[in-house]
C-alpha cells in the first residue's frame, strides 16, 4: 500500500488519461451498432421464404441472420480475413504490409480484417484516411471484447454491400441465385464471398472476367488449402457467376404485406403451412382462370387450425391485375354475408330450446313491414324441417325464425363471436341481417366457424367443460400462437356443445340444388360441415366449412363490387372449398357432446316432442333445452263415419259407429303448399252434409297477409292492373264469396283467386263459403307513383 500511493500520485495524469481512454473505448461502440432500416421478411412455419418487402430506404437489406453457412464462412475467411479467429480485432502483419504497399507503390492496399470491416460499415463507410483507420482499429478492438466471433461474421455477413442495391448474404442468396443461403454451393459462396471487397463486379455484362478470376482463385486456395477436394473444385469452377438479380418469392403476398405494415422491418416467422400453402395457391389459381371467363377476377381463401386457431393459408387474393384490384387483401375487407350466418342462428334457437333439429318450420309468402323475402328458386314449400331449411339456405324460414327469436338477440350473439364490421345498432339491420343486411370479413366469418368447432371438441376432450373465450382472434405467427382461451367454466361463451353439434350435422348434408347432377362427388369428400352465402345482385359469394381440425372460409366475386351472373356460393366458391378440403388430412367427424343432449320421443312427421295423437315416432337426441318445448300441435283426433270418408260427430252420427282416427293436419296456407310437394300428405275429410261443422281453420288469407300493405301497378301503358286476391282453403271445392266493405265484387271455386280494380284507401275484405265460414282482414290500398 505504501508502494502503490506514491505511484499513485507520481503517474496521476497518466492513470487519469488512461482512465478516460478507457472509458472512452468501452463506450465508443453506437447501439445499437447497425441503426439502418431493413427489409421485412415472412417465412412459413419451418423457416421457408414467403415473401419480402424493400427497406424504406431502397435498400433489400434483410434483418440480421441468425448465423452464417458453413460454406460462405470458409470462402470469406479465406479470401477477406484468413486469421479472423486469432486476432483481436485487427491483424499487425497485414496492417504493416498494407502501409509499406501504399508508401511504396501508387497502387492502394487495405488491410482491414472483417471486424474492422464490420466497423466501416456501421460508420457508413467514411472516408479511407489513415484517421479513420485508427478508428477504426480502435472501435474493432472493443467490438471483439464485447461480441462473440461468431456474432461478428453474422454482422459482416448481414450488412456487408453485395452490389446495387443488395445488401447482406442472404438477400444476395435470394436475389443473385433464388435460393436460401442454407443452399448455397461451393461456387456460388465464392462468387459471393468476393462481391462485398468489390460489389461494382456484380452488373450483368461487365466485369464478369474479373468476377470470375477472383472467384475461381478464390476455389483455388480452397482447394490447395484441403478445404474441398478436387472434385469439387473442378465442380465449382463451371458454376455459373451470379447475373440479373432474380424476383423474390411471392408465395403469399398479401399476408406478406399485412406483415409490413403490422411487423415493419422485421424478420417474421408465421404459422404458414408452406407446403399447403403451395397447393392452395394452385387451386386458386385453376380456380380463378375458370371465373374470370365469367369476369370474375378476386377470390379469397383462409385456411385456420381448428384447435390452435393459427392461420395455415392465407390467399389474400386471386392472381389477377392492377385493373382488377390484385392488391387488395380481401381476407380482411368487410364483404355482404348473404345466407353465411344462418348457421348462427340456428345454433342460437337450438340452445335457447326454441327449436328442435327436425321441427317444421314455416315456409310461405311471408310479409313484415314491407320486407318481403323470397326463396332463391321462387318457390315455396309449406313447411320443412328446419335442418333442411338450412341445408337447402331456405330464406323464407330464416327470416321467420329471426323474428320469432328477435333480432336483438340475435345481433347481440354476433357481437360475442367479434363480428367487427356489425357495428350498427340492431335496429338498422332488421330481418335483413340474416339475408345479407349486414357486412363482414372472411377472417370474422371463418373465424366464428372455427370458433364453434373448437367448442364442440374441447367439451368432448374435457370433463364436459367451456372456455371462456372460444372467439378469440387467429393469429399468423408463430412465436404469439398461446392463445387466450381463457379459464375453464361450466357454461358456453356463446352456444353449447349440444346445439352446436346439431348445427353441423345439419350442415354437413350438401345443399345441391335442381338439376346440379355434377355435385354427386361431393357426398365422397371427407365428412365437413359447410355453409354458402349468396349476397344480393350476385356480388359477393361464400364458402365455409369446418371439420374437427380445419376451417376453411372461400369468397370469390369482384372487388370492385360488380354482380356476375353464376356469382352464387354454390357454383363459384364451393368448388374451391372441395378441393382445399381434398388436399387437407381426413379429420374424420366431430364427436357427440351426449352431455349436452337428451334422448327423446319425438314425432316421425313434425319434428316436435312427440304428442299424444302422434302415431309414428323415433327415438332422437336434441339439445336439453329443447325439452322444454311444445308437444306436436299438428296432430288431433277426429272421428269418422263407417267407410271413414266423411267426419261425423254426435249431431249427425251414432258415437257407437264413428271410427276414430289421429290425423296430421297443417294450417290452410301451409297445407296448400305442402300438399302439392308431399303426395303422402292427406287433407282432412270433410263432414259429413248433414253435420254440424264445429269450430276450424278453414281459410286463411295468402294475399295480401295481415298488416301488409297492397300496392296497385301500374303496366307499360301507365294504365293501374288488377290486384289480385287469394286465400286458401281446406277444402277448394267449396265455394267462396268475396265482399270489400259490404260490396260483393266475385265468387271463386276450386282456385280462390280474384282479379279487381279497386281504388286507393282502407277496406275490410271479407270472404264467406258456402257453409258460411268468415274470415275477415282489414287491408290499406295504395297506389304507385
């Protein structure tokens, strides 16, 4: 101690200048040491190249490689810095030689090593003066004290110039050979080892013989330097030099682009299946040649993970034009659902116990307020069951089981599956909504497919539990793919698994239209549950369907918004979904949630619980809840004569010789539209003519519908047609009497339908048979301008 003061104070100066020398030289290095934008870069989920996008500043300049291939290692150390591993950041021998070089020639010499040329670079290469030199040495010596050597031959290979404006080994990789750098060959690595000493060298037609001397010299010392064997070397030498830089990979451009601008600048790993990403990029394009021959230039198509709700392919868009708008991402633009969420609310009334899978559902000229739905081939059934009113997308009994259910209850199950374009108040939607009132995206729209599926699986893999978050958002990469389902509860966030399992099975019968004798092969597909959506003015068409482990969603139209004849789910977009689906690993079919389903009687012809009067039953599982609905109210009992071809009762016929019979029987207007497509359906027998007819729903009103207002039109000669009136009756045979107000204006038999002339303003019409049964409806008569 007494030794160390003394020279303590005799070298002050000297141990203060070093002191500050020091400091200065562990902090001399910027961080971070390269501050320049890079380009951004999406890889599938193993590490293949989807795509890119240019730095800001114009420079394909990719973000730094995790490490260098063997092959380019050996060619740079060989040829820029042989003794890279030995010294600490400069080499004295060759620094010498460079400097003895320079003042004795008028020839240039440098003697940098790489981590001296990792430091210019980072400096953007200021000025070659021996200053700079010293700087240059001094930053490299702290660069070696703080970073592995390894890390440093990263650095130089990831922002070292390859020539115009390439920037980085792997950038290069990709732009001179079209291969990742992992592929690099013995040639191709020299011919790149040497660019960066003299980037200029790479312009297609000049310098080539230079390009080659250096390269092939530097093979040479690898060669005699034991590192490849003569094989090789006589190999590498016939390798081609690099030239006109080639395009970069495009297998999803879309995704890739979203990526630049969600992840700027970034090196992004996705979920991306890179292989089913390849084949659904062909089917799109087979695809979309056959569309635009009908001018139908976009398609979409989202392919997700059903239980990790990561994205496995994303086709933004169909290889279409700038003219057709190629770049626009319509994965993510809200688009008209048309029949897509009927789905939604069948589920819905399943779990609120307001329908069973099989009851029959109304399906007749239907008016509400105005709003007049029609099936899409014009017609009507009567009633249906309601599974086939959706496989079949019947819009009639879609927009009556939305006004049974409320639409404000409905939109409020849309907002819990994050229908983010459904930002209006319920209210603006109305009964449309379930036609296409409403917008949404193919990511919400496959999204909430999914969503239903993983809650079907995970309650039958858990103890007959929920999640609480089964809508949440997919995601695109990988390292984010911990999804937050949420804790474990007892109840549904929004369906249970029983309702949601009777929905799919309902799904999975393919709603093949008339005369579609080609869609037979889709019954051999592996089992999926699947929905098309057709906007109106043929738009925008749909295709989703989902099995226990893929979502696959399908829109096909035109961004531009142009309807096209044939733009219809069924013939544009279901065909893409097919063959995704055949490409895709059999997933076999969802299992039964039995928990959340109970084994019933239900009646064989109106899909109720059964009744008393029911006849024919089967033994079905519905949801739960829809025990607690109403027994069949088609079936009664009546009572008939001897030869059981009239109705008696004790007015007109002996108790001890009527037969008694439960029949079937369905209101006047359904009866008169079902009938005509169900030859087994038998109408009741009328009573007998000296019986006394008790209490029945004879008639009923087919047009105009109560509350619906009556328009009278007008034809090409600016002339007001007929209105025409019509009923229905159990029995048409009979005649029946018609009065507007108290004045009688017609009879009718067999078909109850009267042509009249009436003017503008409000009547009561009324209709009398000729056993003098009533029906009477108020009715408004306006007149179109």
């Amino acid at each position: 101690m007494k030794k160390i003061i003394p020279f303590l104070k005799t070298h002050k100066i000297k141990l203060g200048i070093a002191l500050i020398v020091f400091l200065f030289w562990l902090f001399c290095l910027p961080s971070p040491l390269f501050n320049v934008p890079t380009a951004t870069v999406a890889e599938s989920s193993n590490g293949q190249m989807l795509g890119a996008r240019i730095a800001d500043d114009g420079q394909w300049r990719f973000p730094q490689m995790d490490s260098v291939p063997e092959r380019f290692e050996k060619c740079v150390l060989y040829f820029e810095d042989e003794h890279f591993y030995w010294h600490p950041g400069f080499n004295p021998v060759s620094i010498s030689k460079a400097l003895w070089n320079n003042l004795t020639t008028d020839s240039r010499r440098g003697g940098s090593t790489i981590t001296q040329q990792v430091i210019r670079l980072s400096r953007q290469n200021k000025g070659r003066t021996y200053f700079e030199k010293l700087i240059e040495i001094f930053q490299a010596t702290r660069l070696e004290a703080g970073y592995s050597k390894k890390s440093i031959l990263n650095l130089y290979s990831s922002y070292a110039p390859f020539g115009g404006n390439v920037v980085g080994l792997e950038t290069a990789s990709w732009r001179y050979f079209g291969i990742p750098t992992s592929e690099l060959s013995w040639g191709q690595s020299a011919a790149l080892a040497v660019l960066p000493n003299a980037p200029s060298l790479i312009f297609p037609g000049k310098n080539e013989t230079i390009l080659k001397q250096k390269r092939d010299a530097l093979l040479l010392k690898l060669f005699q330097k034991n590192v490849i064997d003569e094989t090789t070397f006589e190999l590498a030498l016939e390798e081609n030099l690099p030239g006109k830089p080639h395009g970069l990979p495009e297998f999803a451009p879309h995704l890739t682009e979203k990526i630049r601008k969600e992840h700027h600048g970034q090196r992004i790993k996705t979920t991306i299946d890179f292989s089913l990403q390849n084949k659904v990029n062909y089917i799109v394009k087979e695809h979309h040649y056959i569309l635009a021959q009908n001018q139908i230039h976009n398609l979409a198509v989202l392919v997700m993970d059903v239980n990790t709700r990561v994205i496995l392919a994303y086709v933004g868009n169909s290889p279409t034009t700038a003219d057709h708008h190629n770049f626009v991402d319509i994965i993510e633009k809200p688009r008209n659902t048309g029949s897509i969420l009927k789905p939604f609310l069948f589920a819905s009334m399943l779990d609120a116990g307001e329908i069973l899978p099989n009851v029959l559902v109304v399906d007749i000229p239907t008016s509400v307020n105005g709003y007049s739905p029609e099936n899409f081939d014009k017609k009507y059934n009567g009633a249906v069951p309601a599974s086939v009113a959706l496989s079949r997308s019947l819009n009639i009994p879609a927009v009556r089981m939305l006004r049974e259910f409320g639409f404000q209850r409905f939109y409020n199950i849309l907002k819990k599956t994050n229908q983010k374009a459904i930002d209006k108040p319920a209210d603006y939607y109305g009964l449309a909504m379930i036609l296409g009132g409403g917008e949404s995206s193919l990511w919400d729209i496959t999204k909430a497919y999914a969503g239903m599926a993983s809650t079907l699986n995970f309650f039958n893999t858990s103890s007959s539990e929920y999640r609480e978050n089964e809508f949440v958002e997919p995601v695109y990469v990988k390292n984010h793919a911990d999804i937050p389902f949420g804790k474990v509860q007892q109840k549904p966030s929004v369906w249970n698994a029983g309702a949601i399992y009777e929905t799919f099975d309902a799904m999975q019968k393919v709603n093949r239209p008339n005369g579609e004798e080609n869609w037979e092969f889709f019954t051999s597909s592996q089992p999926i549950a699947w929905k098309t959506g057709t906007s109106h003015g043929f738009k925008d068409s749909w295709a989703v369907g989902v099995t226990p482990k893929y979502a696959i969603g399908v829109w096909a139209g035109n961004a531009s918004g142009e309807g096209r004849p044939g733009l219809t789910g069924i013939q544009a977009a279901s065909p893409i979904l097919f063959d995704i689906l055949n490409i895709l690993p059999k997933s076999g079919w969802f299992g039964i949630p039995y928990d959340e389903l109970a084994e019933v009687e239900i009646c064989a012809k109106s899909g109720h619980l059964a009744g008393l009067f029911c006849e024919e039953t089967k033994k079905e599982w519905i949801p739960i809840n829809g025990t607690r609905t109403d027994a069949c109210p088609y079936h009664q009992t009546i009572f008939l004569n001897a030869s059981e071809n009239y109705r008696v009762n004790s007015s007109c016929y002996p108790l001890s010789e009527m037969v008694q019979k439960n029949w079937f029987v369905l209101p006047p207007v359904i009866e008169y539209y079902y009938a005509a497509l169900h030859p087994e359906y038998k109408s009741l027998p009328s009573f007998a003519p000296d019986c006394l007819r008790e209490g029945e729903n004879l008639m009923a009103f087919m047009y105009p519908k109560r509350n619906e207002a009556v328009l009278l039109p007008k034809n090409f000669d600016e002339n007001i047609n007929d209105v025409i009136f019509k009923i229905a009756h159990r029995f048409p045979e009979t005649t029946v009497y018609w009065y507007l107000d108290s004045q009688y204006i017609g009879s009718t038999q067999t078909f109850h339908e009267l042509a009249v002339s009436p003017k503008p303003g409000s009547y009561i019409l009324t209709v009398v048979d000729s056993d003098g049964n009533t029906l009477k409806e108020r009715i408004e008569i306006g007149q179109i301008e």
